[in-house]
C-alpha cells in the first residue's frame, strides 16, 4: 500500500506539472530542434563553445566592413557546422546584441516540394541556446494565401532555417522571428511585394543558402566565384540561368530584387567550400557570407540638429542672429560626416498647422547640409504658392525636414494594381507625364489616407485632370523620408 500511495503522488505531481508546462508551451506549438547532434552540438554549453571558436576563428579574416552604412540583410550558409560555421561566424563583424528586433529568415526546401512560400504557425522555434517567439508579421503573410501557407511537412523535416539560428541567437541575442521556407513554383515579385513593407530600422532579412554542391574542388571554387560575382553585381537574370549554383537561389533572388529598389550594396564577407574545412577536394559544397548596407538613417539627435541649421538659415536671412555660444554649438555639431552624404532633402513650413512653404530637391545631387540649407530659403522666400516670410510671422513658424531615399520606378499593370502598390503612411510619390510632375511626401498620407484622393489630389497638383491615374498611364515613382521637426511654441 505505501508504494501504491507513493507512486500515485508521483503519478499526479507529474501530471500536474507537465499540464501547466502544457498550457505555458503546448509541445505541438513550438517548432523543436530537428538537426540537433547531427547538423550542431545538442546541449547549450557545446553549442555556445562551438559557435565562440568559429567566431574566434573568423576574426582572424581581414574584412572590410564600410563605415557610416547600416546593414540591413545578410546571405548565410546552412550546412553543418564542421563544414559552413567558420563562414557563417563571419555574422560576427556585422551583428551584435539588441541591434534588431525582428528577423525575416527566408530559406529553401529541400524535401518536400509546394507552391511559393511557407511559414510555420507555431508560438516560435525552440533551440539549444532558447525559445524565439514568432514575429505578429507572420499573420500578416499568412494572410496572403496565394502566396503564403502553412505545410506542416516542411517544419518536420527542413534544416535551413534551423541551422542559421543559433548562430543569430548568438550574436542578436533576442529577436522575434518571422520564418520563411520557399518552394516552387515561385513569384518573385509578389513575394518581394509581400515582404518589402515589413522591413523598417529594426529588422533584418537573412537569407539561408549554400552555393553549389557536389563539384571538384577548383570547379566549385570557379563556378562559386562566378555566382558570387552575379549576386555582387545585381544580375538576377543570369542567376536565374545557372544550374547548381546555390540551393538558396530563390530567397536570394527576393532580397536581389528588393536591394535593388532599396538601393542596398552588398559586400562580400567570406567565401569557403567544404574542402577547406572538414571534407575532401573530390566533391565540395561551396558557402559564402554576404552583407547588404543601405545609407546610414540619421539619429533623432541628428535630425534635430538639421532643423537647428534651417532656422538659423532662416533667421540670420531675416537679419536675426542667435547666441554666439548657441552658433558655435551647433557648428561642432555641423562636422559629423554624415551630413556629407549626397541626399535629396525638403524643408517644410507650417503655421498653426497650416502649410506656408514647402520646397526641396528629389534627387541626391548635394550633400545634406547644401540641401537644407537652400531649402530652407527657398521655402521660406520662394514658395511661388505664398509670399516671402516675415520676421512677424516666424516667430510662430513650425519647421520639419525630410531627409529622401533614392526614388524608385513603381512598375504597375492598371490602376487598381497602381492603388494596391501603393503604401499608405510610408510611401513619397512622384507622378510625371510630358513636362507636368509633381509630388507628395509621405506625410500628406496623413491628410490624404486613400488612396484614390492622395493620387487625385497629386495629380491635379501636377496639373493634370484629377483621374489621369485611372485614364491615363502615369510615370510613377516611390520614395521614403526620415523627417524631424521644430515647434516654436
């Protein structure tokens, strides 16, 4: 009878304990390691010591790594670690912790073989190193069931994903997640489109694939740089012809696409084949490491010090001189390189809010400083809409700047396709036909949130009858801003 009873309380505190484990992360909602002991170590702390060697090993490598650029995606190999983790390690000189929060990791099948995209609905991905909770972004792709699914197969049996995360898990140390597995046939465009408007300052896209597979040592080192040099250059048609190339082919055709229109540069970090790590020369697989920089986005602090310039450019033109010390504070503040950069840039005007001047540049022909400088000028004394500003009427002005991204083509079929591109509170749009052009900031979107109204209201700026979007096809192109703000009030 004692063991009985003593085996009951075993029993039920048993059970008690995995019910609340259960109701804390259900076993079927947690994507759990796969590859495990096979692809990488098992436990925690081999895990940790392996990817720390591999890192210790990859700072030895010489790599140049541009400055004032801020990485916004990363091209990653997914094999074992003996083979790909000395070249996957070369993360380390681009990552490190709390420098995003979200991760857009897009890998290929391998087994199973579906249409376009599939992404896990589990609450996150269980790891060695801990659980990483899946990004709210997931539904919003899921959503989009063209070109989105749930397979339940694929998150059974797929290492492409699995095999990276460690490695960020490491270096980012927490990050949600948004998984990605991409099968055939594919849509690079519409998955482009799909995945684009998710990207903002705190996510990264990483990309999972190996380059080609089973070929002599030199053969694979040539047909690899050859690949490398496609991906370098932005050649995705020729990427698209090559046979064994890279198993990741269609993820990193999504991200060529998208740092195309986001004007990314990529620079190669790393570049071995398992022939220089753990196997023969008779038959290699190649792996590489490729970052992607976008212009360095200014700080709030750098912002502010912008507005500081077009209100004093505004002022000492109106014969208005502020504090020697104010002036010389802001003159140190004037040397930060990031100010040399070639950018297109508007400053606008506003008086109880209500427009009084608004005046800028599209295009990155002048540095930043020459731009808000002028426009300054020109938006406070040339708008051809208001007469030049008073010194009354800038005691009450309110001043923002908008610091441009690189406009780019938006390619549309008619104009509901135009209306469905369209990305309310994020996108500029420039239209033009013959000589009439015109443009609206992002910010317009706020007075004008269709749609429908913003292209009425851009066209008719420009010139044009208010439905020459709809009757007419218009050159479109897209751009986004960071914009900072002075109130005098």
């Amino acid at each position: 009878m004692y063991y009985l009873k003593s085996f009951l309380i075993i029993f039920f505190t048993f059970f008690l304990v995995s019910l609340f484990a259960f109701e804390s992360f259900p076993a079927d909602n947690i994507r759990l390691p796969v590859w495990s002991g096979k692809f990488y170590p098992a436990t925690q702390s081999k895990l940790k010591q392996t990817i720390d060697t591999l890192t210790q090993k990859a700072k030895q490598t010489t790599v140049k790594i541009p400055s004032n650029k801020e990485l916004k995606a990363i091209i990653l190999p997914h094999a074992g670690y003996i083979y790909s983790g000395f070249t996957a390690a070369h993360a380390s000189y681009v990552l490190s912790g709390k420098q995003f929060n979200k991760v857009i990791l897009i890998g290929p099948d391998h087994r199973v073989g579906f249409k376009n995209g599939a992404i896990s609905n589990v609450k996150g991905y269980q790891t060695p190193l801990g659980f990483i909770r899946l990004h709210e972004d997931t539904k919003i792709l899921l959503k989009k069931t063209n070109l989105f699914q749930y397979i339940q197969p694929f998150d059974e049996v797929e290492h492409s994903l699995e095999v990276i995360l460690p490695f960020l898990q490491y270096y980012l140390k927490e990050f949600e997640l948004v998984p990605i597995v991409m099968g055939r046939p594919y849509e690079i465009t519409a998955i482009s489109d799909a995945i684009e408007p998710l990207l903002d300052s705190n996510t990264l896209l990483v990309i999972s694939s190996d380059l080609s597979h089973q070929l002599p040592y030199g053969k694979a080192i040539t047909k690899d740089k050859e690949t490398i040099d496609i991906i370098l250059n932005y050649k995705p048609e020729e990427l698209k012809k090559r046979e064994n190339c890279a198993c990741g082919k269609t993820p990193i055709l999504i991200l060529m696409e998208i740092a195309r229109r986001r004007k990314w540069k990529p620079i190669l970090l790393n570049y071995t084949n398992s022939g220089d790590t753990a196997g023969n020369h008779s038959s290699v697989v190649g792996y590489a490491a490729i970052a992607y920089f976008s212009k360095t986005s200014l700080s709030q602090k750098q912002g502010q010090v912008l507005v500081k310039l077009a209100h004093k450019t505004i002022m000492e033109k109106l014969g208005k001189k502020i504090p020697s010390d104010k002036a010389r504070q802001l003159s140190d503040a004037l040397t930060d390189n990031c100010f040399k950069e070639r950018r297109g840039t508007f400053v606008t005007l506003k008086i109880d809010g209500r427009l009084r001047g608004c005046i800028g540049s599209l295009t990155s022909n002048e540095s930043i400083l020459t731009g808000i400088r002028r426009n300054a000028l020109n938006a406070a004394f040339r708008d051809p809409r208001f007469p030049p500003l008073t010194a009354d009427e800038f005691e009450y002005v309110d001043i923002e700047i908008s610091i441009l991204a690189e406009p780019q083509p938006l390619e549309y079929t008619d104009y509901s396709d135009l209306l469905s591109k369209l990305r309310v509170n994020i996108d500029g749009v420039i239209i033009r036909k013959g000589r009439a052009g015109a443009t609206f900031l992002p910010q317009v979107w706020k007075q004008l949130p269709e749609p429908d109204i913003f292209l009425s209201q851009l066209c008719a700026k420009a010139g044009l009858s208010a439905n020459s979007w709809k009757n007419t096809k218009l050159e479109v192109l897209t751009y986004q801003v960071q914009y900072f703000g002075l109130t005098q009030k």
